[in-house]
C-alpha cells in the first residue's frame, strides 16, 4: 500500500500539527496581542517597598532601615535577607544584616538562617555553608528536609562530601529523600574519585524504586571516562565499573529512557575513553527501512515475541476491557456476544475504527467510512469494522445504501451507543494475530494507562508502533487513501556484541507518546 | 528595640568588643549585668578603625555573627544541662518511638522555618502524618490542619472577647431585681423553635408512611478518599435537613449501608447517636433491587443516553451517593448497568445554556432539585438550583429575541461531530488527540454553540409515559429521533 515516512509517532509531529492548526484558524495572532498587554498582576509580596542595599552596612544603618521598612519590625530580618537572596547580593551584605540581628536581640531565628543558607548555595560559598553547619547543629535541636537538602548540596561540592550521608540518614527516617539529594550526593562522591559508595547510593535509588536523574547518568558515565585515576581510592575496579554503566544502559533499555544530547555525549565519550577497544561513536539516523546510516547495521524488530505478545493479549482483555469492573466501558453479555463473534469469524488483516474513521470530515461520514473499506478491499485485506448502533440508523451522516455496501465488503460488529468500541478494536486485533493491524487515530492513551505496570505499559506501546495504521493526511473526493508507514525497527536502546545503538532527543519538542529520531552509533571495530 | 543578654553572653560580647581593638568605650557605660546600647559601641568603633584598617574591621564584624550563635549554644547547652538534671524522671517517649519523635521534631522544625504548619499537634495526627509517604502529602495535611487551628483559635478568641464585654458590662451594670430589662408585652404570641422541630416531625413521620421513596445509593465507599467521604457526609447531613425543611418530604431510604463501613460510622459521628436514632429516614444494608420492585427503580445519572422529562411520582429514583472530585465518569452509570436498572439523567442540556463546569451536581443540589419539581412541575423552577457559575441563563430568554430564521435551517445535519459519550455539550472534553487530530477545533464553546443552535425549539413538550431503557426505545417506532439528538 503507498505509505509515507511522517508517522504520528515520531518526535515532533505533534508540535508541528499544533503549529499548524494554530495557523489555520489563526488563534496565533490572537494570543499574541493578549500576551502583550497583560502584566501579571501581583499581590502585594512580602518584600514590596523593601530596598536591598548595595554594600555591607554596618549596624547603625541597619538600624535605620528597620525603622524606615514598611514591613513589621520582627519579620524584617527574614524579608530583608529573601530580598538579597533574589537580587542575587553579595555575601557579605548578608553577613552584615546578620551581625545586626545578632546584636539586637542576641539570637537569630532558624527562618533567617535558613534564608541566609539559600544565599550561600546558590551564590557557591560552600566553605561559609559548612560554618552554617556547625552552628544550626549547635542552635537547634534537628534540621528540617529544606535545610538538610542545602547542606548536602552544599557539601558534595567540598572535599568533606562524606559529611552529606549522615544527614541523608536522619532524612530518611522521616521522609523519601528525593532524586535530586541523591543525584548531589553522587555526584560529589565521583567528583572525590570515591566509586565504590557512589554505585552503592545509585543502588539504594533504584531499591526505593526511583528513577535517578540524568545528572546522575551522566556524573557516572564521566566518573568512568575520568579513567582509574583513583580507582584504589574508589574501591572499584576499571572493569566493574564498565560493567555497571553497561547496567545502567540496560536499565535505559528495560524503561525506555531516552536520554538527551548532554548524557548522549557522556556516554559517548566514555565509550572513546576504554583502553584496548576501538569504539567510535557518531551521531546519525536510521533508514525507513531499519537499517542505521552510520554502520550500515540492522536494528532490533518492532514485533514482539510470542511470550510479550501472549502476555499482552492477557492482559488487554483483563485490564483494558474487564478491568476492575465490566460495566464501565461495557456490559458482560455485550462482551461474551464479540467474544463468540470473533471466534467463528475468519482471522482479519485489518481492524477498522469506524467511528474515528469516519469523523475525519464533517458530515457524510458514511462516505468516509466507504472510501477507506473499498481502498482496504482493492488490496485485498480481509477488514473488520467497528461502530456503534447508531451508524446503522438512516441519517445524513451515516446513508443506508452506504452502510449496506460497507457490511458487503467487510465484517461489521456494532456496539451498543453506551459502551466504548476501542478495546473491542484492540482485543480483536491481537486475537487475530501478529499480522493484523489496526487502523485509527486515537492514540489509545487512556487505554493503555489502564494497564498495571511499566512493562506492559512499554509492550503496548511497542505493539501499537507495529501495528496501528494511521490515514496520511486528508483523503480527498477521487484520490486515493494513504496511510503512514509502520516503522519495522524498535526506538530503543540496542546493542549486538560489537555495536551499541542510542536513540537521544535532539532538541526537538517530544511528546510523551512520539519516539526520537536521531542516533548516537557506536561501532568497535579493529 | 533592646534585646535582652543574658549575664554570660554580654560578657562574650565585651570580650570580643574589646579583642577588636576599640577602646573608645567609657567603662562608666557598662555596668555589670546590664544591658550596653550598641550605639555608643558602633560610633566609637567605626571613628577608629575605618581610617586604618577597613578590611580587618569589616571581616570581624561580619563574623561576629558566628561567634554569638556559638556562644549562645554554649549558654543553652549549660542550661540543658541543669534542666535535664531537674527533670530526669520526665519521660516524653511516644510509642512507636523513634518515627513518631522524628515527625514531630520535622514538624516544629518546619514551624520555625516559616512552613504553614499547626502549632498544637495530637499524636492521632503525628500518626496519620507518619503514614503519609510522599513530602507534598505531608505538607498538604499539615497545611489543612494548621488552617483548621486557624479557625479555631479564631472563634476561641471571639469568644473570650465577648466574655469580656460581657464580664465589663455586668461590672458596670450588675443584674439585679431593679436592673432586669422589661418583659416585652405583645399580643403575638411569642414563638418557641421546637414548636417547629415537632412540626417537622410530624411531617416526616407522615412522609415515612405515605410520602414517595427516594433512594440514596451508599455503595461508592471503595471509590473514594477519606476526604471525598468526609465530604459526601456533608452533603448528606444538607441532604436530609432540606427534605426535613420541604412541604412534602420524601421518604428518604440509604441503601448499601454497610452497618460496619466508615460511611455509616461518620454518619453516626456526626449526627451523635440518638439524634441518629431519632431521625425519621430509613437505613438498610440491603441494595434497593431487593426493597423495590424493579420496574419502579430509575437510576439518576449524568452518563445516561436517556433524558427525564416528567416527574414520575410512582417511580423511585435512586441517586449515587459519591464525590468524585477526581472525576470517575461512569463508575454510577456502571452499576445501573449492571443492575439492569433503567436510568435517566436531568434535562440539564435542554434548559441551561451550559459554559464550563462538571454536568455532575452535589446531593444537596439534587435534593433541591427534585423537591422542588415534585412540589412545582416546573423544570425552570427547578433548575435554578444548579451553580450559576456553570451555565449563562435559561435558553427560554434567548429565544424570545432569535426566534426568527435560524430554527428552521438547523434541523437537518447537527448530528454530534463525532460519536461522544453521553456528555452532550459538555465543555469538559476529556478526549485530547484521542478521537481525531485534525478537525479538533472543537472547544468546549464551540460544541456548546453548536448545540445551542439546535435547541432553538420551545421546549414544552411533555412526554405521556417515560421510556427509560433503551429496550423499551426498541420497541418504539422507527423515525423517532435518535437518543443524541433529543431536545
């Protein structure tokens, strides 16, 4: 059948369609003469009439500006210092501001401090930090998870990083510290040249069932690029730690991570740096037909096999049609009556949406519906279409002698108009057979989150690459219907023994259901 | 504003004052244990050391911070000390030990790092804190409960200003024999609230006997969150009062009542147990397809396909008693189905110019509702009781002024652009690139206007009998309008 390399799975598509529309019915212009004009109007914040000052002021002055602050005498310290924490103001103002709170009440509250903290983090004063340290420890009975996730970014990035895993202990006790302590952490750990307690904390992340963050990818892969500069330090041979960031890449694999064109030169760069192999890696695209432009290799199959796909098949008509309750998208007996359908019916290469179908254009859909059956007939394709009860009343939009001809030249099943015709669409086609595809629009991702877990999330969402036919642009009176081509390799992290393939984002707008373009091809030969 | 030292941390302060170099203090300002003022300190240290040594000077100062906190831990450690001393037989231990202690700490620490948090905690809390997971969770808890304490302490301390006044008046003005405010003397008789308390019961009793049955559908426990429940009793608790209120009460039934689950627990709770005891409206744990025969049962939903146009006074309707603030479109719909009950939802499309909102409405709105179309018949009157933030106006305004040429072109081919669920003109369009990318210029205005155009006809046609299944629609003839397009 002619097909067409835009599929509605690769990255970007749907910006561009989005793009697209906006031009057609050109709310474009529209939104930006609303942009313009609106200021985002704002309450009144807390340090409104506040001015930061631009140098260290001794106590005096700070004793003036108190009195001259519109704000209430007590909560002066704590909007003063906000206030230099988001003009970005030197250090030392702060100190200043810090040394008349000192004096005039002889104690500073933990607000303040923990204010000031910000400031020194984020301004990189990592020695004035660990001062902070020891005071807060000392002037309060415990830290809270704001200051803790401070003073562990503050610490990886010194030479006493150890000092973070204590207070990443006393974290845990009361709250799941998150990916981002774990990631600095890590990355202060691999800074050090300490490998070993580095894979032990990206252990502990994967244990608490958390996805690590790039950052921590890429912290990793250049720790191993930074060769066995310290490798006695970091307790972990050259070796294992090759073999770990290969895990990792499994781990890419097994979750369908892409990673983003930083990480991809990460990795990159590792695999140039291991001694006795000859990988070279280069950036490229992969033919429509599966087969890589950089090493001239094939790539991985999108069918699945038969285990993945028995598997799937179970699970669509347990989650997807059954789920917790029938009745929700349709009713037992409607679903034993397709069951018994699909049973005595000849095996089909194509399972019709109707009603998506149909929709394409405004009115006349019956007419739609037509076109794509006849072209489907012409190619000799055994077809199943799917609707709903409705289509087989008389209307405008659905004509008799139109539905007629359709139920000739295809097997037709209709549901009742209260139940939902998708996961009949989607039961019909695995239970046909590897071969049978389905052809729609709907991108099924109401359906698909009804399933339990990642895995069979990422095999239905494989399948459906495979296997969903969609209609290439519009179809016009006369012409004939196209339909997208279906990709016949998988968009996921490979590798055979001599050959690793990486599909990264390049800068492209990616929905969470389109599939990258680019490569990155490592190749090791001699 | 003068803070106070403490005897140790002032002799700090003129230890380190005096390590800086100034001498330019009077030793007669500083009497021991007294408060010095900063500002004779400043003027003569900065007289002195900016000329010289500006930088040294500043770095000093900067510090000094450092050097008070740290010795105020020193001052707070040696008083800890004693404390602990006094206090050794105190033992503020909680249970399960060291996670409670932990959340309580990280709760205080939050206080004072200037989180939205309650000051005063209970342990039943501290629990229920512990066992939620995720920070966010935590933080969204702590924040309800600190602005319940809000509140609280808000009326508590109206109340106290009020005993005041009070307290001042009788001060002022003690209440004797000779003080006492005169009887009010009318020839209306004065009028007492349990007169009207023992009205209504009579009313509900009478209901109970002879009033018609209106069913509420309690078995949605599973499918709610604590707060969701907690809000359904709410609603429930309006509920009955406005049927109480009415001219002509139902005859209120909770179905699905588990005797054990939390639905009837909070109920109880919040009703105290004889009040629940006295209130005239029937509980069972039975579903309500075994207490009424089921040709008499229509179920109330939003995602039925079939529209109610009449009040049927020999039907009992069956309402779900669920809140879906996350929205579970069909989870009532689903058990109508497969209790094979008819069903019908509110002509809520054919009356009201929709704009944004869930077409699902509240008990209490439901309640009102349906009173008041027993009481009236009139579905204008009835309607008005939806949130008005939901929809612009009855059509019935609108069509005085276009009545003229656009009734009769739309008839023909406004069929739905694509075959929606039940929701007809609903602005909350849940399908995003689902069914159909390209023509998806539909908003929910745009549906909206297109649907308006088609109700353009009177709506006062009254309907003899009311075919709430589809079977029955089967049976009927063949050139009735599809059940999408009814108006």
């Amino acid at each position: 059948m002619p097909s067409f390399p835009t599929s509605v799975f690769a990255a970007g598509n749907a910006k561009r369609t989005t793009e697209m529309l906006k031009r057609k019915t050109a709310l474009a212009s529209l939104e930006q003469e609303d942009a313009a004009g609106d200021q985002p109007r704002r309450r009144g914040f807390k340090t409104d009439g506040l001015v930061a000052p631009d140098r260290p002021l001794s106590p005096t002055e700070w004793k003036k500006q108190l009195e001259e602050a519109p704000c209430s005498p007590e909560r002066f310290d704590v909007h003063m210092m906000t206030l230099l924490f988001k003009t970005g103001a030197e250090l030392d103002i702060a100190k200043s501001l810090l040394t008349f709170v000192a004096l005039e009440t002889g104690t500073m509250s933990y607000q303040l401090l923990l204010q000031y903290l910000t400031l020194c983090v984020k301004g990189g004063h990592d020695a004035e930090a660990l001062d902070c340290y020891q005071i807060m420890r000392g002037a309060f009975p415990a830290l809270e998870t704001g200051a803790s996730s401070l003073f562990i970014k503050a610490f990886s990035r010194t030479e006493s990083w150890r000092e973070a895993l204590p207070i990443l202990r006393d974290m845990k006790k009361v709250i799941a510290p998150s990916t981002r302590n774990y990631s600095d952490i890590i990355g202060g750990a691999l800074l050090h040249g300490a490998a070993a307690p580095a894979w032990q904390l990206y252990d502990e992340v994967l244990g608490e069932g958390l996805t690590p963050l790039p950052d921590t990818w890429r912290a990793l892969f250049e720790g191993g690029a930074r060769g066995g500069r310290a490798e006695e330090e970091g307790g972990m041979s050259p070796a294992e730690y090759g073999e770990r960031l290969l895990g990792v890449l499994g781990y890419m694999r097994d979750n369908q991570v892409y990673p983003e064109r930083n990480l991809a030169d990460a990795i990159k760069t590792w695999f140039h740096s291991l001694p006795g192999h000859h990988w070279r890696g280069e950036w490229t695209t992969v033919s429509p037909k599966g087969v890589c432009k950089g090493c001239g290799s094939e790539l991985e199959s999108i069918q699945l096999t038969p285990e993945e796909y028995t598997h799937l098949e179970a699970r669509v008509m347990a989650d997807i049609i059954q789920g917790k309750d029938v009745f929700q998208k349709t009713t037992a007996e409607e679903l034993e009556s397709f069951k018994a359908f699909v049973k005595r019916k000849p095996v089909f290469d194509v399972v019709v949406d109707g009603l998506n179908v149909a929709n394409i254009v405004k009115g006349r859909q019956s007419e739609m519906l037509l076109a794509v059956v006849c072209e489907l007939e012409r190619q000799g394709l055994t077809t199943l279409v799917l609707g709903r009860k409705h289509m087989l009343r008389p209307s405008a939009s659905w004509d008799r002698r139109n539905m007629g001809l359709i139920q000739k030249k295809a097997h037709c099943f209709f549901t009742e108009n209260t139940s939902e015709d998708d996961p009949f669409l989607l039961y019909a086609t695995l239970h046909s057979g590897n071969h049978c595809r389905f052809l729609s629009r709907d991108l099924m991702r109401d359906h698909k989150a009804c399933l339990p877990d990642a895995l069979t999330r990422r095999l239905f969402f494989k399948w459906q690459r495979g296997h969903q036919l969609v209609i290439h642009g519009t179809v016009a009176q006369g012409r004939r219907v196209g339909f997208q081509m279906i990709s016949p390799y998988d968009t996921i992290v490979q590798s055979t023994g001599v050959s690793w393939h990486v599909p990264y984002d390049d800068s492209v707008d990616r929905s969470s259901y389109e599939v990258p373009q680019s490569w990155l091809c490592l190749t090791n030969k001699p | 504003m003068m803070g106070l030292f403490s005897r140790r941390v002032s002799v700090e302060l003129w230890r380190l004052w005096s390590v800086s170099g100034t001498r330019h203090f009077s030793i007669g300002t500083f009497p021991t244990g007294q408060v010095c003022s900063p500002r004779s300190f400043s003027s003569g240290r900065f007289l002195r050391t900016d000329a010289s040594q500006p930088d040294q000077g500043d770095k000093i100062d900067l510090d000094l911070w450092k050097s008070v906190m740290r010795s105020q831990t020193a001052v707070d450690e040696s008083i800890e000390d004693d404390k602990e001393q006094v206090k050794k037989g105190d033992s503020t231990d909680y249970p399960s030990g060291c996670v409670l202690a932990a959340t309580r700490e990280l709760v205080s620490m939050w206080r004072q790092a200037g989180k939205l948090v309650p000051d005063k905690i209970t342990d039943q809390d501290v629990k229920t804190l512990a066992e939620l997971t995720t920070k966010s969770s935590k933080k969204k808890y702590l924040k309800f409960l600190a602005i319940r304490e809000g509140h609280k302490n808000k009326s508590k301390e109206k109340q106290e200003k009020k005993r005041a006044e009070r307290e001042q008046r009788l001060a002022e003005f003690p209440e004797t024999l000779e003080n006492r405010p005169p009887v009010k003397n009318s020839f209306l008789m004065q009028y007492r609230d349990h007169w009207l308390d023992r009205l209504l019961g009579w009313r509900g009793a009478q209901a109970m006997n002879f009033g018609q049955p209106l069913v509420f559908d309690m078995s949605y426990e599973a499918h709610m969150t604590p707060q969701e429940l907690t809000n359904s009793v709410s609603q429930m608790l309006e509920v009955e009062s406005c049927n109480r209120r009415s001219l002509d009460p139902f005859h209120l039934h909770l179905c699905n009542l588990q005797p054990e689950g939390g639905y009837r627990q909070q109920l109880v709770k919040r009703y105290s147990e004889d009040a629940w005891d006295r209130l005239l409206i029937t509980e069972t744990p039975q579903r309500h397809v075994d207490v009424f025969p089921q040709e008499q049962l229509v179920y109330l939903t939003a995602d039925s396909p079939n529209v109610l146009r009449t009040f049927d006074p020999s039907k009992v309707y069956v309402v779900g008693a669920m809140v879906d603030r996350s929205i579970q479109t069909g989870r009532s719909f689903a058990t109508a189905k497969r209790l094979q009950m008819a069903t019908a939802r509110l002509p809520l499309d054919q009356f009201l110019r929709w704009e944004i909102g869930a077409k699902t409405l509240t008990l209490d709105q439901m309640i009102r509702i349906l009173l008041t179309i027993k009481d009236t018949g009139s579905w204008e009157q009835a309607l008005a009781f939806v949130p008005k933030r939901k929809h612009d106006g009855f059509y019935q305004e609108k069509k005085q002024s276009e009545r003229g040429g656009t009734a009769a072109r739309d008839r023909g081919d406004r069929y739905p652009q694509r075959d929606q669920r039940e929701r007809q003109g609903s602005a909350r369009e849940p399908w995003g690139a689902g069914r159909g990318g390209q023509d998806r210029g539909v908003s929910g205005k745009g549906v909206g206007m297109a649907w308006e155009r088609e109700y353009k006809q009177p709506v006062t046609r009254i309907r003899s009998s009311q075919n709430s299944t589809t079977e029955d629609r089967r049976r009927t003839d063949k050139t009735r309008t599809p059940w999408y397009q009814q108006d």
